[in-house]
C-alpha cells in the first residue's frame, strides 16, 4: 500500500523560503464580530486564564494595522484556552490568502500562542495551493490589544519553506 516517489514525480522543484508579514484582526466585541466563543466549561468564568473556552475565528488579514488597509486573506479556524496558570491558547487555523501570487493558497498553523509574551512562535504544519508541502513557522507580536472589547490586532511574520 506503500510505495516511494521521488518529487520529480509531483512537478516539485526547488525549495524557496518565503517571509509574509501581515495583520492579524480578532475582533471579539461590537456587531460584526470576526471571533464568536462556540463553547466553554462550567468552571470556565471561575478561571483567571479563561481554561476551557473555544473561539471560531474568521479574522481578517491586512497589509498594514489598520483594519481597512488592504485584505490580504483571512484566518479561519480556532483558537481554545488549554492553559490554567497562563493565558495559552491552542491555535488551530488555516491562513487562507487572498492577494497577489498567494490568492487561492493556504498555510496551516497549530501551536500554543503564549498571548501575554512579547513575541509567540507557532508552528506552520502544512499548506495547499502555491503552499503544497509547506513547514515553517509563524512569529506573533501583538501590535494592539484593548482590555476592556477583548479585541487585539497582532502583527505576523510567517516564515515558509515551500516548492
């Protein structure tokens, strides 16, 4: 059931590393919310760190911190806490691009996003598109975060290795 190919097989070439610097948008509070909590525990409200609850995320990715500079894709996924002595969330989305040579292409990250350290590093597992048989990793800083709405824009830069 198993055999070995060689990537020649798929069309692959070179390796390329690839930078992507963008803005992330969660917008958790208002009419139009881009983060919505699908779930949570009973004991979730008791917790300092919010353990236990779980975000769907379609959240806006744009080319400068302000929310209406130019959509370069958006990230759809989600994001749980899954840490009860610090704010950690387990980040499960797809980076799903919509501009330039990327439109139709997609990054997948997974990893632990440490939200109150200065920079958190995520693991990028895999991509389509122009992104097929990606690994990396994603460097996250948050640019913005309002205490009071819960919503925050982070500044990403996404480092890929891809054919």
């Amino acid at each position: 059931f198993s055999n070995s190919l060689s990537p020649k097989h798929f069309g692959l070439k070179r390796q390329k590393l690839s930078h992507l610097h963008f803005y992330f948008h969660d917008v958790v509070s208002g009419r139009n919310p881009t983060a919505i909590r699908v779930a949570s525990a009973a004991l979730t409200n008791k917790s300092e760190t919010g353990f236990g609850t779980v975000v769907m995320v379609d959240d806006p990715l744009t080319a400068t911190p302000d929310r209406n500079s130019k959509l370069v894709g958006k990230a759809q996924g989600i994001y749980a806490s899954a840490a009860q002595d610090v704010v950690g969330l387990l980040m499960v989305m797809n980076l799903a691009f919509v501009e330039g040579k990327y439109n139709g292409s997609a990054l997948s990250l997974l990893g632990r996003n440490t939200v109150f350290s200065t920079v958190r590093e995520m693991p990028i597992v895999g991509g389509s598109g122009l992104f097929q048989f990606a690994r990396g990793y994603a460097q996250a800083k948050t640019h913005t975060f309002n205490i009071k709405t819960g919503d925050a824009v982070v500044e990403y830069n996404v480092y890929v290795l891809h054919y």
